[in-house]
C-alpha cells in the first residue's frame, strides 16, 4: 500500500517568513495530493491540493508542488502568520480504486509573533 | 450546506464493549471515508464506502466494520473494545468517487472514544 513520510514534524517560524513542509510517497498510482490544517480541537480542513498532471499550484499566500518522478511534494506558506499555527498534514491517494488516501504524521507550526 | 456531521462526539466505553458510531455526509455526497486519528500514529484510513459498498479498506481487524445507508449516511462498528482503539474517529465526504477529477474530502468534527 502506499506509504507517505512527512517532515519536519515540527516548525518554528518567525512572523513573516516562509515556511516549507515536505512529503513524500510511494505508490506511482496516486494521483491526487491533498494539504489539511487542523487546529487544536477541531476538524481537518482542506487548505489546497494538487493532482498529477499539475506540477504547481498557488493560492495566495499559500502554494503547493509536484513532483512525480521523485515521488515528493511540498507545501510552501509564505509571509506567515500567528493564525497559521496549526498541524498540517499532506496525503497521497486518488487512485483509479476510489477514495483511499494515507496522511503523512503532521507538521506541528509554529508562528512567533 | 450543511457540513459533515458526527454523532456522538463523545462516548466512553468500557473494554470488550462494542460502539457505533454514526456520520452524516454533506448533502450530494456519496462517497464517506472512516479515519482513526490518535497522536502516535496521526491519520489511518479504515474504509471508504460509496453507494452502499465498500470500496477500500485500511489496515484495520476485522473488528472494525461499517455500513453505508441508501441516503449515503454511514456507520462504523467497533466490537469487542479494546484500551488502543482510544482515538478520535473521523468521516470524511467526498462529492463523487474514482474515475473523475473530483476528489476533495471534507472532514466531520469526530467523535472522542474513550476505552476504559
């Protein structure tokens, strides 16, 4: 089954800079590349994705790449925030099998005022 | 919409008990996924339903179980309780299944089980 690594687990950041979280994982199949935040006590929430035909995707302050011939992908966060203190997690899954989709074990950031 | 819901959000349990817990997909959705979250292992899928069938499952026992409804509602069934299935239990909706472009899942609140 597909296996996906997540680092760092934690972050430190200043207010301000960029922050950068990266996972990588292993069945060629998957196709879809979601990104959740989830603060403490409350639900996961869908913050962007990507899918395999998309190399790079950008929303505001937040951006994510592909790449599927190292099997990696990365959440960038520029000019973070004290609100963008959360756990973040990346999956991988989509396949032609449906919805089954493996996180990776979370980020914990950190922003510092 | 209305978003994902979970009932209960809470239930405390005693070992060798059996649990049912109950998701209730946004409104179009028919494809519900069942995730175990606890802080050593994070985020484990259990098993996805679409359209009353199981579509994938996890790496769970098979005391772990579920069902989906005619109206995309689904349950989970944990019997025989033990002290590690302690976790947060999460649904997860999803407008279509496989075979379209559209993918992105939506996460209930979960429900907090306590194995005592």
């Amino acid at each position: 089954g597909e296996n996906v690594e997540q680092h760092p687990s934690t972050l430190s950041v200043q207010e301000g800079d960029s922050a950068v979280i990266k996972c990588t994982y292993s069945d060629s199949a998957s196709n879809y590349f979601p990104w959740y935040k989830q603060e403490l006590g409350k639900r996961p929430q869908l913050i962007i994705d990507i899918r395999s035909n998309v190399g790079e995707k950008k929303d505001q302050r937040i951006a994510v790449t592909l790449n599927k011939t190292a099997k990696h992908f990365s959440l960038h966060i520029t000019e973070t925030q004290p609100e963008d203190s959360a756990v973040y997690f990346c999956a991988a899954g989509g396949t032609n099998t449906g919805n089954q989709f493996y996180f990776g074990t979370g980020t914990s950031l950190t922003v510092i005022p | 919409k209305a978003g994902v819901t979970q009932t209960p959000r809470y239930l405390i349990k005693t070992r060798g008990q059996q649990v049912t817990l109950s998701c209730s997909p946004i409104s179009g959705h028919r494809s519900v996924s069942w995730y175990q979250q606890t802080p050593g292992q994070g985020l484990q899928f259990l098993f996805e339903y679409f359209s009353e069938t199981q579509r994938n499952k996890g790496n769970f026992p098979g005391r772990f179980s579920g069902r989906q409804f005619s109206n995309s509602r689904s349950e989970m069934n944990v019997s025989t309780l033990e002290l590690g299935d302690s976790a947060l239990y999460l649904c997860a909706s999803s407008l279509v299944g496989a075979a379209t472009s559209v993918y992105e899942q939506y996460f209930g609140p979960g429900t907090r089980l306590t194995v005592t």
